[in-house]
C-alpha cells in the first residue's frame, strides 16, 4: 500500500521481491504493471483510484487498496478492473503508450496468471467473455479455450 510521509507526501510501491511474488505468470503481470506504474509517474493510490473511479469511459471502478494490493502482487482484481488500471497508466505514461495495445497485453498477461491460478487450486474459473466488459477478444483466451 501507499505509505504517507508526516508532510503529506506518498511513498511509491516499489516491485515486490521474488520471496514475494516469484517467478510465473502473476510476476510477470505485476512487473509489466510497474512499468506502467513507473511511466505515468508513480501516483499514488489514492489519487489513481480517484482518477479512474471518477473516468465513466473506463470500465469499473478501483479502490486504493485494490490497487495497493495489485501493486504487491498479491491480488489481481477481475478483468474489468485490471483494464481500468491499465488505461489510466498507459494514458498518463510519459512515454506516450498505445493504449488499446497495452490492454491487449495486459488482457493476455491477465489469462495466463488466470489459468495458472486456477490450475494451482483445481478450481475452474469462468471465462471472462460472459461478463460485463463484454466478449473476449483475446487470442489466447480463444486458443486456450478452443
């Protein structure tokens, strides 16, 4: 989570370690996040979570302490969410980021720490096509799928 400093200032999130996210498919996710992260200029998650829930264009609302978890590596929220997140750092990233790319990029880095979950805890999760974000799109959800 976002540390407050006594003069009113946050501390960024920095990547968790590898004792806290190891190698696979959720720290590749979270690491290609803070990239992102670190592009548009380290908000803190309070100001992100304001500026996303207050966009109608973007697809859900976040909370600060989703992004905070999101940004330890130690939850990612359902995809509507996470493609919020996304274009808010892809759209303020200094480096001028292609949003639609991005979030074809993260919708594929979002199925694979997906899948790896759910073969992990045996648990078949629901295909994100059927929810409110409307139809995947996604060439690897369809493949993996097929």
């Amino acid at each position: 989570m976002s540390a407050r400093l006594a003069a009113g200032r946050h501390v960024a999130i920095m990547m968790p370690g590898e004792d806290r996210v190891p190698a696979g498919e959720r720290r590749d996710l979270v690491l290609a996040l803070h990239g992102l992260y670190t592009d548009a200029g380290r908000p803190s998650t309070r100001a992100a979570a304001k500026s996303i829930s207050g966009n109608s264009d973007l697809p859900a609302p976040v909370s600060r302490e989703t992004l905070g978890l999101l940004l330890n590596g130690r939850s990612v929220p359902d995809w509507p969410r996470l493609e919020s997140v996304v274009r808010y750092l892809a759209a303020t990233s200094v480096r001028r980021r292609d949003v639609a790319r991005e979030v074809m990029r993260f919708h594929d880095l979002w199925c694979a720490d997906r899948d790896t979950a759910a073969s992990e805890s045996g648990v078949r999760l629901p295909h994100p096509g059927g929810g409110p974000s409307g139809p995947c799109r996604s060439a690897r959800c369809h493949r993996r799928r097929a």
